[in-house]
C-alpha cells in the first residue's frame, strides 16, 4: 500500500515513469523526502556532468514535467485582474496572457542564472521548496474542489513532517533560506488573499517560485 502511494506522489510530481495507479496524495508527507531528491537530483547529476548551471535547471525543470509551470503563469495573469471573482475565471482560461509569458521568462532567466555552490544546492533547493509548499498547505483554505483541495486536505494532518526538511534546508544555506522564505511567503499571502483562497495553480506557483527564490 506504502509502495503505491508512494509511487502515486512520484507520478504526479516529476516526469518520471514510477507506474502511480493515479492522482493520490495519501503519502504527501513525503513530498520534500521522496520526490525532491528524485528531481534535484536530476539538475545535480547535469551539474556535476557539465557544470553549467543553465543546464543544470533546465533539466531539473524537466524533471518535473513542467507540471506546475502553468500554475504560475495562471496565477501571474489572475494577479493582473482586481476582481476576485474575475481573477478566478482567469485561472481556468487556457490562454496566456502578458503578465503569464512574463512571469514564467522571469523563472527561467533567474533559475539559469543562478550561481549554485555545488551541486547540492540543486537538491536543496527542491527540498525547500517542497517543504514549504508542503507546511503552507497545511494551514490554507481552498476556494474550490480539486486536486488543490485534495491537496491540501492531506496536507492539513500531514505537514509536520515539512519541518525536517525545513531545517535542513535553513542550515545547509541560512542566507538563502532566509531570503527565499520572505520571497515566498510574501508572494504566496499576495496571491492568496487576492483569489480568496487557493488552489493546485496557486500552488503549483509557490513550487516554481520557491525553488527559484532560494537558488537564486
């Protein structure tokens, strides 16, 4: 049972064929433990190959599938608009707009400029930001159903386990740490109280921009 819920959080966070029966959260406690290395170890591995940084995030952003890219460029095009009701609307249009293109280029750019120390910053940085998503979760409230909402209704009883991989990622880095948590948790409050709520786009956001905030 462990074995295929595991194996569920694999299929769903990265691009790799673990054979998940489908879209379950049940093991969502493991997402900084299990799925994090999985995927930073991806941009390590190039890292350690090449030594070119850029690379290294391209694959480690492949890595994940681009699974949550779309979620920040929703949630960027959404922040664009004042009503709250319309701004939700917008998150469920599949066209991009401005603000959605810009935001997603802006990731990449600072995610290849990044100047890693080694190649664990890699893993770190996935680690972080995976906890984080994984403990802010736990205290959120979802606007609307959905994998979102499953999200975090698991996250509420299971967040705890965020707070290792929190540490460790604040003492292999403090200075990165720190200034990745403020980044994240002002952008993330921003979003959440202008749509009310969240959501797996909103989400999906705080993984990208969490991960580009403490590599960076």
């Amino acid at each position: 049972m462990r074995g295929g819920c595991l194996r569920d959080l694999l299929s769903f966070f990265t691009a790799f064929p673990f054979g998940g029966r489908g879209l379950g959260f049940e093991c969502v406690w493991a997402l900084p433990y299990i799925a994090a290395p999985v995927v930073g170890g991806a941009g390590a591995l190039v890292y350690v190959l090449t030594g070119d940084a850029r690379l290294a995030y391209l694959a480690l952003l492949l890595a994940t599938g681009l699974n949550h890219v779309d979620g920040l460029a929703d949630v960027a095009d959404a922040l664009m608009v004042r009503d709250k009701e319309r701004a939700r609307a917008v998150l469920e249009d599949p066209r991009k707009g401005a603000a959605a293109i810009f935001a997603v280029v802006a990731a990449v750019v600072l995610g290849m400029s990044a100047r890693p120390g080694s190649w664990l910053d890699y893993i770190a940085a996935e680690v972080f930001s995976k906890s984080l998503t994984l403990a802010v979760a736990g205290f959120s409230r979802p606007f609307k159903p959905g994998l979102g909402a499953e999200f975090t209704k698991r996250a509420r009883r299971q967040w705890p386990a965020a707070l290792p991989a929190l540490a460790a990622a604040a003492f292999f880095s403090p200075e990165r740490f720190s200034a990745a948590l403020v980044a994240s948790l002002l952008f993330y409050a921003a979003a959440y109280r202008h749509l009310g709520g969240t959501n797996g786009d909103l989400l999906g956001a705080l993984l990208e921009v969490s991960r580009v905030a403490y590599l960076y």
